[in-house]
C-alpha cells in the first residue's frame, strides 16, 4: 500500500477523531441510560490494576482503521491503534478535552496484545471504570511513560437554551411522566408497555443515540447537552432553566459515519432533515448559543515510544 498523501492523512485525522469522540460520547449515554438503575459494582479507580502480560509493538501496515477488542478469558487485543485513541479510551476523553498531544501520537500506530488477571466482565458504559480501562491507564504510565496533570481552561463552548422569546419549549420536548424509580424501570423491562400510537418513540428512563437521531424519555436536559457535545464537538452546557424530567425526538443531518454504513437495526439518516441547530430550534424550542466557558483538560506533561516487545 502506498503512502497516503497530505489531504488523505488530514481526512483520515478527521475520522478517526471523529470516532474517539463518537466512542466517549456514546459512554456518555450510556451513563445516562442507566443512571436510574440500582448501583453496580464496579473497579474502584483508586486501586492499581494491571495486564498480567502484555505486548506493545508499532504498526508499520499503513492500514486505515484500528480496533481495540476484549476476548474471552481476560484478553485484549488492540490492532492498528494510535495512542491518541488509547488514552480517550482509558480515560474516557473526547478530542478537545485533550492538550499537549505530540503529533506522533496521532499518526503512529500500535498493535498491543494483552491479558487481564482471571476474567473479570465488562462494565456497563458510564456505570463506572471498567477494568480494561484501568488496566490500560497502567500500561499507558509503564510502557508509554505517560505522564499528565488536568487543568480547568476557558474555551469555546456551547450554552443550550430557550429559543423563543416566550420562554416555551418547541412542540417536539414534552414533559416527562415517566417513573424512573429503580423499581418501575426494573418492572417495565420485564414487561414492556406497548407504544402509544402518535406519541414520541417510547424511551424508558434513558438515551438512544445514532445517525441523525437522539430520542430520550424521562431524563432532565442536562442529559441532551451531554449528548449534543458529541454533535458539534465542543462542550454543551444546560442554560435552560426547564426542570424535571423531559421526553422528545430529535433528527437532523448527520454527517456520514466514520465506519462501515449503519447495520440493519440503525436506519440510514434523512439527508432531507435539518442541520442539528436548525432541527433543535424547529423541534425543541431550543438553540446553541456560542460562549466562552470552564473545562476540564486533559494535559500531557510527558509521553515516549515505548520499546517493542
């Protein structure tokens, strides 16, 4: 395979942050889809886990995509992946929350291959750290000599707010009635209710994300600003002022996904629809208002190669 010339290896930059920020954001949701079921247990982010072994060596194939995969019996198996990816998924970063990111750590990539102690099960997104990721933090510090401190900066953000002048909600974002109570949730998945005809699509206690759509039912707006940031790749911040608990359908253009086309159960989006921030204003009632504003950074102090093994 050649090399890839200047406007490919920019386009496929782009990609592949797109799909670090699609992978962190759908952790996000993930989060909020669960938040009202009871605790599980989870890693304790304090405690130090590592790979009982692990291989890292650098990928020279020039191949495009990349994949970090858990197998049965505690492996992991990343192939073809840059660090930059490695430490947004070990650390749960979207791009702009990263700062002092060497080039190199975009586009040089690494196979690692690796084993956890026993096999211990993956954790439910956004629920808590997963052991791979803890694990993935130690081999990053060992093996990458990543080292980092946070940092609050003042950055370009989005406020999420009314739109119209009256101070209503657009006609698309209902008040929630829904019971979310751990107990009403649990006994709704065991029986599901059918959908009302006419109604917004039935979402119970939580978040669906894909193409071109976000639909959520009885969750507080905080959750949507959530969601948007991985839309329009900045911070969203609620500044509404709408209390409780809110139901509604949102769908826009999405932009092409950064991956193989949606399966069966993920329709392709309406390239017809409206752009995020038109669709918002039309169906919720709601814009995106540029500011400035107060993040948290991810810096890194110091990172090297590691030595192939």
């Amino acid at each position: 395979m050649g090399r890839a010339t200047n406007s490919e290896a920019a386009w496929m930059e782009v990609i592949m942050r797109k799909v670090i920020l699609a992978f962190v954001i759908a952790a996000m949701a993930a989060a909020i889809a669960i938040a009202q079921q009871p605790s599980l247990p989870v890693a304790d982010p304090n405690v130090s886990v590592s790979f009982e072994v692990a291989s890292v060596k650098p990928n020279k194939s020039g191949e495009r995509g990349g994949s970090l995969r858990r197998q049965p019996g505690g492996r992991v198996n990343a192939v073809n992946m840059p660090l930059n990816a490695l430490i947004s998924y070990a650390y749960q970063l979207a791009p702009f929350m990263l700062a002092g990111v060497p080039g190199w750590t975009a586009n040089e990539r690494f196979d690692i291959v690796a084993k956890l102690e026993g096999d211990p099960p993956p954790v439910t997104p956004g629920s808590g750290p997963d052991p791979l990721m803890l694990a993935m933090r130690t081999l990053l510090a060992d093996r990458f000599k990543l080292k980092f401190h946070h940092e609050t900066r003042e950055s370009d953000i989005y406020a999420l707010v009314l739109a119209r002048p009256a101070g209503n909600p657009g006609p698309g974002l209902k008040p929630s009635v829904q019971d979310c109570s751990p107990q009403a949730v649990q006994a709704r998945r065991a029986s599901p209710p059918p959908a009302a005809p006419g109604n917004v699509p039935a979402v119970l206690c939580g978040m669906q994300m894909m193409p071109g759509r976000i639909a959520s039912g009885g969750l507080p707006l905080s959750t949507l600003a959530n969601g948007l940031a991985g839309q329009v790749g900045r911070v969203v911040v609620d500044r509404t002022d709408l209390a409780g608990n809110w139901d509604f359908e949102l769908k826009f253009t999405a932009e092409p996904p950064a991956g193989p086309p949606p399966g069966p159960d993920l329709p392709p989006p309406d390239p017809n629809a409206p752009s995020i921030f038109t669709a918002l204003q039309e169906q919720l009632g709601l814009k995106l208002q540029a500011t400035k504003g107060p993040i948290e950074v991810f810096v890194i102090d110091s990172v090297e190669r590691p030595i192939p093994d």
